[in-house]
C-alpha cells in the first residue's frame, strides 16, 4: 500500500489539507466496511463520518503513522459496534431510492434492473463475513488486494483466498455485476465535506493573543474587545491588509494591528464605558454599547467596505442557521461572527464545519476558561468544536459581499460624532450607567463596604472581576482611541491640534488606570489582589484616580467637539 507517513505526519500537525487526503483516500473503504457491519448504506456514511471525525481529533495519539488504515477500521467498528449496542432504528436504506419511479425509465425495466440490483446485494451478503468483507473493499472502488489486507490487517494470501472463494460461491453473472453495484454506493467528493469543511488558517482571537506566538518576530498588541478582534481576523482571513505598526512600551517592541486599531475606533468600542448596578459581569461587552447591536456592526462594516446581515435566534430557527452558516463558510468560504456559541453571548469566529452544520468549528475568546467550555472539543489546530451549539448562540453575524466606502474623511467624522455619542448618553438598555455617568456608578460602588467582604472570598473574586474588568477594558480601550486619534489626525491635518489634544487625554487615562492597578498587584488577578481591594484605605485612594479619568475623558470630549466644529 501507499506508504502515508508523510500524510499522516502533516495530518498530525493541524495541515487540514493532509487529512482531506486521508478522507479522500480511505472514504470508500471506511463506508464499505462500515456496510459489511451494518448491512446498510445510508447509514454505513454516518458511521464513517463520525470515524472520520473522530480519527481527525484522535490523530495525535498515532504512534506510528503508517499504520492508519487498520487503526481508522477500529474506529469505524467502534463507531458500527456503538450503533448496534444501542439497536438505534435505521434510517431507510439509500437502496430504496430506486423504487421511485423515474419519468426517463421504462417501469418495466426499472423493476427488473432493482430486482437483479437486490439479488447481487443478496448474494454479497450471504457470502460468510470474511469473504463478504474482502469483497465489498476490494470492489467498491479499485482497492488492491495489499490495500485491502492492510485495512483488514491479514496478509495478502488471506485476501486472495477469501476473493476466490467468494467468486466461486457467486454466480459468475452476478460476479460481472458486483464492481457496478458496489460502486453505486461509493461516496463522492461531497463526503470530504460533510466530514469536515473548515477553512485553514483563520487568525486567532483571544484574550491572549499578546501572549502567545510572536507575528513578524513581534509580539502581538492585546486585544481584548472581541467584535473588533473577529472582525480583524476575518479581514486578514480575506485578504484585507491594513499592515501593521511596530511600538515600543512595557519594555518590549509589539505589533500594533491597523485593522483593530481602526476598529476599535469606528464601532466606538474605544470610547466605551458602562456600569450595571449589582457588580455585572458582562459591563465590558458590546452589546452594551447601544440600544441597537446594528449600529456599531453597521459601523464596522460601512468602515470596512462589505455588506452584512445579523440574524438573531428570536428571528430565526436552528435550520436557517446552520443553513447560512454553511452557505458562508463552504460557498463564500467567510467566516461567520457569532455571539455566544462558546461562552457568554459576545463574538466569537466560526470557521468551519462538519455534519452538515451539526458541529460547528472556530475560535472563542472563553474557550480556555472551564466554566464556559463545557460541551466544547478541541481540535489540533486549536480551534474548538461544538455540537448542541444553538442553544448558547444569540445571534450571528454574516459578512456579505464588498460594498464602496464613504470617503475617509466622512468614516472619520461619523466616527467622532458617534464617540462623542458613546461618552455622553448616560444611559442604555435602561438599567445601565453609560460613559461618563458609569465612572460615578463605578466609583459608589467601591464606597460601599459591604460589597467587598474580606471574610466572604466567593463574593469578593465576583466583585474584583468586575472592578477589575472596569480597569481593563478602560485602560486598552482609552489607549487604542488614542492610536486611532492621532492616525486620523495624519490623514486630516486641518483638526490635527484638537485630535491630537484629545489623544493625550486618552493616553493619560490609560495611565492612571495602571496606577489603580497598582493598587491591587497589576492586571495578572489573585486573591491577594481581591483582597487588596477589600481593604478600605485602598479604595480610598483609587476612587480619586477614577474622578480624575472621568474628568480627561470628558476633556477629551471637549477636544472631539472642537474637532468636529473644523
């Protein structure tokens, strides 16, 4: 047989187009063994599917890569062994499809062609199981009889045996029609991709990004706003260069992506702020920025240049979504942005995937986090898997085709207009404190004592995150508004001065919100800094910082209207 280490070996590393090869290569005989087992067809595709799948994400545990043809019939008999133990009803075998009348077809010759189809398939599977098996590889698609017996890990006489035994048994028309019959069951191309149809190599998103590999030799800006970030790997995904900067702080060199940097700013993300009363953990996500999650995806993608389409779950049904998302990432080949999936309803990417929409593939910002994995797998490329997905998915965002942009100079304006927006509505969805109004509820509620118990650990942790989520997302937030400050203060020198004025409000900001942070031991959190925090004589010297941070972000403000009045 082929010698697959090579295959195999890239298989084992994520290469997705390795095991395309695989699947393309053993489909025929996984389904045929599948059917010696179950003696059905349409149900022999599922088994192998799930075999498949299930090889892909076992694939690293091959200790030795030429031996993958018997260990995939293992997991396909596991997989046949697993469906018969549970006496599962069968679905009507694909066999049936030739009793429907066919206006092109005589019925006369019709019937005659089925009843002779059916006692070939009679005849086949009489034959005792080891001469039956043998058959139905050798058969249904050309294998050799040394490819055959490496599946079946027999040698080769054995296969030669049970084929000549099994022709003897057959009657020598019946053996003539076998190849044909065989074959009208062997999967086509369109079996690769209800395996699997991911698309390669989609940017990941996650709030470690600054941790992890370095891109260009420079270690990635943080990037912790999540529609901005999906949004920014599926440009670079589609080929979409906005390049990069490279800046120097905290004693490294990082690469600052364009395309974040720009959309943090036109969504209005970096301009965001808001506080729910009752330490609420989600203060920092987007759909919090509005009333209308349609005005910064519009935003966005208006900035961009690609029309788009939100369907959200009251809206719509579990078909029609997987029916779009399938449609985007197989016929489009775009990734879709999805709220929730994997996590708490905020963006993440899907990029792929198998069973016909079953079991969606990609990438979320929560998929390390335990609390918020569950159900979830994980491929070797790192993107996750997820059936039973469409309970924890709200909506879904699908990127259409290009559009033409507004001039710059009017994406700009509409952009400081809506941060200006952003900053001074001082409430959204009714119950939350936004922009300005939420650093004076942010700041009560650090005055009060009796919501950060020390000697109540449980409650604390939940309240630190909170306050800390605050800081966070203020301090990055502040920080990128000041980088896309300064590069439309480039692209429109006439309101440079007052941009770049409200540029240094921005960045001082972000400084006092490491100086709070030094309150409780820097951003990595612990219980030492949660307890920092419950310390009274602490808050009191951090709720003065965030006044200060109130009063340069309604500076900067001041600075944006100016700017706007030019």
């Amino acid at each position: 047989m082929q010698d697959w280490k090579e295959t195999v070996e890239r298989a084992q590393q994520g290469d997705l187009t390795a095991f395309d090869e695989l699947v393309r290569k053993f489909r025929d005989m996984a389904v045929g063994y599948a059917y010696t087992v179950l003696n059905d067809f349409y149900l022999a595709e599922d088994v192998a599917q799930e075999a498949f799948v299930r090889a892909y994400l076992d694939l690293r545990s091959l200790r030795e890569p030429r031996a993958f043809p018997s260990w995939l019939r293992r997991i396909v008999f596991k997989y046949c062994d697993r469906y018969l133990r549970k006496q599962r009803v069968l679905l009507q075998p694909l066999d049936s499809a030739l009793d429907v009348a066919s206006p092109s077809e005589d019925p006369h010759d019709a019937a005659a062609d089925r009843e002779e189809h059916d006692m070939v398939m009679s005849s086949i599977n009489a034959l005792p199981e080891s001469e039956r098996t043998a058959t139905t590889l050798f058969y249904i698609n050309g294998y050799s009889m040394a490819e055959v017996g490496e599946f079946l890990e027999v040698p080769l006489t054995t296969v030669k045996n049970n084929l000549y035994s099994a022709r003897k048994r057959l009657k020598r028309r019946y053996t003539a029609m076998m190849k044909d019959n065989l074959r009208q069951h062997a999967p086509g191309d369109d079996f690769n991709e209800r395996v699997r149809n991911v698309l390669e190599g989609v940017p990941q998103v996650s709030f470690a990004l600054h941790t992890g590999e370095k891109a260009d030799g420079l270690q990635r800006s943080p990037e912790c706003f999540p529609f901005p970030s999906c949004l920014r790997s599926c440009l670079e995904f589609m080929g979409e260069n906005y390049g990069h900067k490279v800046i120097e702080g905290h004693g490294s060199k990082w690469r600052l992506d364009n395309a974040y940097t720009y959309l943090m700013g036109v969504t209005g993300m970096a301009f965001k702020m808001t506080w729910k009363e009752g330490w609420y953990l989600g203060n920092p996500g987007l759909n919090h920025l509005s009333d209308d999650l349609r005005k910064p995806y519009g935003r966005a993608f208006e900035a961009v240049g690609y029309e788009y389409e939100l369907l959200h779950k009251k809206d719509s049904t579990e078909p029609e979504f997987r029916e779009r998302i399938v449609e985007s990432i197989r016929d489009l080949r775009h990734p879709v942005i999805a709220r929730g999936v994997v996590g708490p309803p905020e963006e993440c990417m899907i990029v792929g995937f198998d069973r016909g929409g079953e079991v969606l593939i990609g990438w979320s910002y929560f998929q390390a986090v335990p609390e918020f994995s569950g159900g979830a797998q994980f491929e070797p490329s790192g993107y996750f898997r997820k059936k039973g997905w469409f309970a924890d998915t709200e909506s879904i965002v699908l990127i259409k085709g290009n559009v033409k942009k507004p001039p710059q100079e009017e994406i700009y304006t509409r952009a400081l207009a809506w941060a200006l927006e952003v900053s001074r509505t001082p409430r959204v969805r009714n119950d939350f404190h936004n922009g300005h109004a939420a650093y004076e509820a942010w700041t009560q509620a650090l005055e009060r004592h009796e919501d950060l118990p020390a000697d109540d650990m449980s409650v604390l942790r939940v309240n630190y995150h909170v306050h800390e989520d605050a800081v966070g997302t203020t301090a990055e937030g502040r920080w990128y508004g000041a980088q896309f400050l300064k590069q439309m203060a480039q692209d429109m020198p006439e309101p440079g001065e007052n941009l770049l004025a409200a540029a240094k409000c921005y960045e001082a900001e972000h400084d006092l919100m490491w100086k709070i942070w030094g309150f409780t031991g820097g951003p990595e959190r612990s219980d030492e800094g949660a307890l920092k925090l419950a310390n009274p004589e602490t808050r009191a010297q951090i709720i003065p910082l965030i006044g200060n941070a109130r009063k340069l972000d309604e500076e900067a403000c001041s600075h944006i209207e100016k700017a706007l009045a030019q």
